[in-house]
C-alpha cells in the first residue's frame, strides 16, 4: 500500500478535494472504505481565531460517529487551543503533533484502534496534513483553508502547493469533488 505514494509529486497530490468539510459525507468515506479519520483543527474545521466548535461542526462530528467512522483531532498547534477545542467534542485530541512527522497519527490511529487500510487524513495543507498521512500510505483529503494567514510565510507555502493541486485538478477533471 506504501508503494502507492513512491514519489514527491505523489506525496504531495491530495487523493481527495472537498470545498468544505461538511461536503465529506460518511457515505463517502464508507464507499471508499474509510472507517477512521485523522483530523486537522486551524483552517480546516474552524478559522485560528475561532476557539470552540460551532453546531456545525459537533452535528458533522454527530454524523460520523453515527455512521461508525472514529475521529481523532491532530494539530500542529499548542495544547490549550486543542484541548479547549475539543472539550464539547470528547474526542482522542493531539496538540504540537509535529506533522509531516507520522509519529502522533500512529498513536491515535492505536487509541481508534484503526489500521493503514481505513485510515485517512483530512487536513488543509499538502506540506503537513497531505505528506504525513502518504507517508503512512494512507489517502489524503484536502479542503481548501478556511481563512488563510497572509504572511509572506504562507504565501510561499500555499505557491509551493500550487502545482500539486494543479496536478489533483487534471486527474480529477471529471469529477464532481473537485474544487473549481
Ligand atoms: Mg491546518
């Protein structure tokens, strides 16, 4: 399954591009036999500034679990935004994560009791979320960030990603997921 992500174009390529989070369905992920999903906070289900959950949100959360999928919150970011994040959620949370590092997706991947089979990663950044979860040769789904931070630092980031998102769009052109 590994050999699947076995050069740095493919790494970097985004299995999946929604438009939002909430557009990923539990049918979705059932049908492509995703049971456990590794989930990125800043940008992908909230802005940074927003620090709890809104309804949105938990009833998406809702909708998973209802449908068997496990969830696991993992964050490049510190402690106290993660933990005060997911305190309506109650789900295994992880704080400085150190992604693209795949350490802290094994062990929650242990805490859901998911394997490389089921599990896939959802997040906003190819150079973190995407490259972490390929790693592992797990597929990566992509949303675009929610409210990007302009410094000339994430600029440069989101430029670097342009040609990989280029690339998921061309694979992609016919499908219904892909962001216009
Ligand atoms: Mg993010």
């Amino acid at each position: 399954m590994k050999k699947k992500y076995n050069s740095l174009s493919k790494l970097m390529t985004p299995d999946f591009m929604f438009e939002h989070y909430y557009d990923i369905t539990p049918e979705f992920l059932l049908s492509q036999g995703i049971e456990a999903l590794l989930i990125d906070i800043d940008n992908t289900l909230a802005p940074y500034e927003q620090d709890v959950p809104d309804e949105k949100i938990i009833s998406w959360f809702d909708s998973l679990k209802s449908a068997g999928i496990r969830s696991a919150l993992i964050s490049n970011n510190h402690p106290p935004r993660v933990e005060l994040f997911n305190t309506p959620l109650g789900l295994p949370a992880y704080a400085d994560s150190g992604k693209p590092g795949k350490k802290t997706l094994l062990i929650a991947m242990k805490e859901m009791g998911s394997t490389f089979d089921n599990t896939a990663g959802l997040g906003d950044q190819l150079f973190t979320d995407t490259l972490a979860v390929h790693k592992l040769g797990m597929p990566s789904l992509i949303v675009p960030p929610i409210k990007d931070k302009t410094t000339l630092f994430f600029r440069s980031k989101r430029f670097l990603e342009r040609p990989f998102i280029k690339k998921y769009k061309k694979t992609h052109a016919d499908s219904t997921r892909t962001v216009s």
